[in-house]
C-alpha cells in the first residue's frame, strides 16, 4: 500500500499522541470524520498501525537504571541464535533485542531499579543462559534523547 501526505500526517500526529480522537485527528488535519477513519483503518489493516499503547515514564515507576549489553554466543548456529532469542523474549527487563553484525551477535536494552538489580539479573539470567560467551554492559548515565516517534 503507498501513502500519501494526509496518511503521513495522521501517523506523525498518531505517534505523539494515540489518545486523540478520530474528531480531534479530522479537525487538525481538516478533513471530516469519515474519511479519517477509513483511513486511519486502512493504516491499521496495512500494518502501518502495529498497536496503540500508553508510554509509561520508567523512572517514576522505579525503573533508573539503562543497561546497553553486548551478547556474543560461542556457537552462531541456527539453533543457538533461535534458543537465545527464544529465551529472551521471556525477560521483561528486556525491552530491546536487536541481531548485530560486527563483534557481538546481540545488542540488549535492559531497564532495571538499579545497578544491583541489573547484576542479580545479569547472575541469575543472562549468564546462565546457554551458548554465551561474551557479554560487556554499559551503563546509561543520563538520558539525552528518549522518542518512539519514526522520522515520517
């Protein structure tokens, strides 16, 4: 599907904020309701629209401490690559996973309370589990930049 630049606007308006109405998204792009809508639908049917969440603020739930962590598996078969991934997805201070090419094979983002939290889940969970090899941690001082918005 190709969209267009009132799709484009709806996306960009949609990703600050997705509590707004389909009447408030209409009014400020100057279209009526309907068609809003429909498309607004036909972004979500597309995939466009994956979902629609609220976007918590970590630290006032306790969450201050960012963790960037470096995985490298000692075996890059299919297996171990599957069984890690597969394994991680169940760890909720996992917020980000990403396969890298380069030194290591996996990029974590984990959020924690703090450092000591991090190093009971770093003990307790990610070296134990199996086929790693590596694993170096740099820890966020400060936040400079936090956006989930896409450059539409």
């Amino acid at each position: 599907m190709q969209i267009d630049a009132t799709d484009r606007r709806i996306l960009k308006l949609l990703q600050r904020d997705a509590s707004l109405s389909v009447a408030e998204l209409a009014e400020q792009i100057g279209m009526s309701q309907p068609p809003c809508w429909r498309r607004i639908k036909k972004l979500e049917s597309s995939g466009f629209i994956e979902r629609r969440v609220a976007l918590l603020n970590r630290k006032q739930l306790g969450l201050r401490v960012v963790v960037y962590t470096e995985v490298k598996l000692s075996a890059n078969g299919r297996q171990a690559v599957g069984d890690f991934e597969e394994k991680i997805q169940s760890f909720p201070e996992v917020t980000e996973c990403y396969v890298m090419l380069g030194q290591s094979d996996f990029l974590l983002r984990i959020v924690t309370e703090d450092v000591e939290s991090y190093e009971r889940f770093f003990r307790n969970h990610l070296s134990q589990l199996p086929g790693v090899q590596d694993i170096t941690s740099s820890v966020a001082l400060s936040e400079v930049k936090y956006s989930t918005e896409l450059p539409i």
